[in-house]
C-alpha cells in the first residue's frame, strides 16, 4: 500500500475523539471538577465542623489528599496523559510519512492502514482497561456506602466504635447535625465517584500506553508480515527513530513534573553530545577481531541447568540474605527460588569447562541474563547451534532469554576463585529475587569452603556460614 490517503477511512468514534481531545481541556475539566469538589462539600455543611471530644477539625478542606489533589496534582497529571494520546496519533503519521513501517512486498504503509492498524489492536487493551475501571467505580461505591452507613443520631465515638472509621468529613453531619446527613451522603457519592472515575481514567491510560509498546514491538517479530525499518533519508543520525520524541517527551516531562503513573520513574541525569571532539576521532574497528578461545580440548567437568521464572518460593528465612518476591531461579531440576546471598547455587572448581544451560519458563517475559565474572560462548539456541546468530558467537555475559526459549553455553573457570552471581538484568526482576549466588573453588589449600557469606553493619564486616545447595 503507498503513502497516499486512498483506501478506508481511519476509525472515528470515541478513541478518535480521546486521540484528539486538546489536553488544556482535559486539565481545565479537571480543575472544574475539583472546584464543584470544594463548593459540593460547602453546600452538604461538609465543609467545616469542630469535634471538641478529639480537638480535631473535620472537613473536606482539612483532607489535603481530596481538597489539594483535586485542584492541583490530578489535573496536571490527566493534562500529560492526554498529551501522550495525542502524541500517539502524531508519531504514528510520522511513521507513515517517512515510510517506516513496510509489508511484506516492501511497499510502504500508510497512515490510515496504520491507524486502522492501531485501532484493532488498542481495542482489546481498552477492553481489559474499561472492565478494570468499572471495577474501580465499583470498589469506590462499595467505599461510598461504608463510609455513610451509620445512624447519624449518635455520637462521633459511637460511629467510631460501631464502623471503624476515623474522623473525616463523612462524620461531619454528626457534629453540624443529623439534618444534614441526606445532603453529605450525596456529596459523598460525588465525592467517591469521582475518585473511581480518576482511578479508571489512570487504569486506561496505561492499558493504552502498553498497547502502544506492544503494537510497535509486533513490527519487530515474526508476528506480522509488517516490518518496522530505519528512515535511511533522515539527517538524524537516530534514522527516524527521533520521530518518537513527543510521544518519549511527554511521558519524561510527566516524570519530572512527578506525576507519572510509574512508582519506578523518577528524575535521572541526560547527556547530551553538542559538538564534534576537538581532534578528530581516528579509532576504527579492526577488520580481524580477536578470535574466541578454543575450548575444545577441555573436558567438560559438568552441565548444569539454570531456569528463570516467576512463582519463585523461598527456602531460607535469614533477615539480611534472604528476599522475597515473584521471580527466582531454579537449578538443576529443583524448585525455583527466591534471591538468598547466603545461599550457594552452583560451585564449579578452579579451571575446568562446564556447560550451563539458561532456560526460561515463560509468561511473555525476556530474561537478559548475566553471569558475572567469566565471559562464554553460546554453543546452541533453542537446542540448535544453527539458530545463533553471527552476533552471538563472540565471547559474552548477558544472554538473552526470549519467552519459553533457552541458551545453552559453555565457561572455562579461570584466574580467580571467589563468589560471583547470576541474575537477570531486567532491573524489576533482579530486585525482586531473581538472582543466585555462585562460586568458583579453587582446588587447593589454603581456602575456606565454602566461602563464608559477608554481612556488611555500620559496625565492620562480620561473617557467617552460607546455606549450600546439593550439586
């Protein structure tokens, strides 16, 4: 298909509106909203009331988290979602425009195909996000409901005692009077409606942000006929990759302003390259790397098999060496388990040639595993040496582990003994327990065996026996 307009038109509708909804608006409704907030709890006698019993204020103006959240943080947060919707729609014409998105007769996709394109696939994220929002409206209700149901003739610590709730503006009535408990209960039900609806607005925001990495990412597997390809034409020496900038832009400008939905996105350090070097750069590659070793008049002492996944357990409970969470690492048929760098998993002796066997368990994750300390080389890839690419043959410490797929390589253990780790590089799953411990014995004396594991205290080191699996 070319570059022109012809063909079927792009999908219209709601998503079309949201793609192009002027994010100035979203903020100001927003605004808007927390502003009726304000006047809402004024006009229900939420507002203000003084419980003596306690010295303490309640009212909608004395919770910052609704007064201030509402009025400020929530509108700027919504005004850089809706920017990255809209930026979605301009990086995608951007791909059309400069033909970076081929089928697979090499013809270029247009921007209504693309958008079409796009469209489907969102679809089914907008699905799961639209049922996981109606939830959240839900739950909010359910919060709405408990937080109103008592009898507001009685007093504030027999509400307390009774439901279990702490002084807030829903107790309010109890102090203005119960003649006013109608009118808080329906601001209530604004009130926590309102929270639902923001909740829901975050839950599609990120379904659709997803949904975007995961439509660019289809064009660089076997998924599709469609290829995603570099803008050769480009002065950029980025290709046209630079095209993702205002999408990339305001999610970053989202995390600098703190409101990014992501708990793991924050501030970070940018480095950027404004000049040519005083003196020419003269290095070149060499046309002759160095050869990789050959390993094949070592014997092979051992094999081992390393699997990576989630649903990790953990069989240690030492306060300082032990971690919990979802991913581990399993060795050689046992069960998978959490981090523990008290825990020895594998012990190879100082100089012999071992072959390790990465596997991955699955669940749609890649695991770039990293094994420190000694380089190796990949002898097969999903059981067949023919499957190693040419990048692949040199001598390496992260392998990479695609869903359901393995690597199989061989090391040499040489200079040094010593303990070393194991651990995937998707920083996610490294600080949540996928990492093990492991260790190279020397052979001769004099060594501890095995090495005793290091606990660092503002004290000094102290030591202490490490936990040795059976190998």
């Amino acid at each position: 298909m070319g570059n022109s307009d012809a063909g079927p038109r792009p999908a219209t509708g709601v998503w079309s509106y949201l793609e192009n909804i002027p994010p100035a608006l979203v903020a100001a409704l927003a605004l808007l909203t927390g502003v009726l907030l304000i006047v809402g709890s004024v006009l229900s006698h939420t507002n203000k009331a003084t419980f003596s019993q306690i010295g303490k204020t309640l009212g909608y103006f004395y919770e910052v988290n609704w007064s201030v959240n509402y009025v400020v943080a929530i509108p700027i947060a919504l005004y850089f979602c809706a920017s990255a919707m809209n930026a979605i729609r301009h990086v995608i014409a951007e791909l059309a425009k400069n033909k970076m998105i081929v089928g697979a007769n090499g013809k270029p996709r247009d921007r209504v195909y693309l958008l079409n394109d796009w469209h489907r696939l969102v679809k089914r994220f907008l699905y799961v996000g639209l049922v996981l929002a109606l939830l959240a409206i839900a739950i909010s209700w359910r919060e709405w409901f408990q937080n109103f149901a008592y009898d507001p003739a009685l007093g504030v610590k027999t509400v307390m005692a009774q439901t279990g709730l702490l002084p807030g503006w829903n107790l309010a009535p109890t102090v203005n009077g119960q003649q006013f408990f109608r009118q808080a209960k329906m601001f209530g039900f604004f009130a926590f409606t309102v929270q639902g609806l923001v909740a829901g607005f975050y839950i599609l925001f990120i379904c659709v942000i997803y949904g975007f990495a995961t439509w660019i990412y289809r064009f660089t597997t076997d998924s599709t006929s469609d290829e995603l390809v570099p803008d050769v034409a480009s002065p950029d020496p980025r290709k046209g990759f630079e095209r993702f900038e205002p999408l990339i832009e305001t999610l970053l400008s989202a995390a600098l302003a703190g409101s990014s939905t992501d708990p793991c996105v924050g501030r970070f350090l940018e480095f950027r390259v404004v000049r040519n070097p005083a003196t020419p750069d003269v290095s070149q590659v060499p046309a002759v790397m160095i050869p990789n070793p050959d390993l094949s008049a070592i014997p092979v002492a051992r094999t081992r098999t390393f699997v990576f996944g989630d649903g990790a357990s953990q069989n240690t409970n030492d306060p300082v060496t032990s971690f919990r969470g979802p991913w581990g690492i399993g060795t050689d048929s046992g069960e998978v388990l959490n981090a523990d760098f008290g825990r020895i998993s594998a012990a190879p002796s100082f100089g012999t040639r071992e072959i390790w066997n990465l596997v991955n368990d699955g669940g749609g994750w890649d695991h770039p595993v990293h094994i420190h300390f000694e380089e190796g080389q990949i002898l097969k890839r999903n059981g067949s040496a023919s499957n190693v690419p040419a990048w692949e043959k040199g001598r390496k410490d992260v392998y990479r582990l695609r869903p359901d797929g393995s690597v199989q390589l061989t090391m040499q253990f040489r200079d040094f003994g010593g303990m070393f780790m194991e651990h995937c590089h998707n920083t996610l799953h490294e600080d949540n327990a996928m990492l093990l411990r492991w260790e190279i014995d020397d052979g001769g004396s004099p060594f501890l065996r095995p090495l005793p594991t290091p606990i660092p205290t503002p004290q000094g080191v102290r030591f202490q026996a490490p936990t040795v699996l059976k190998f």
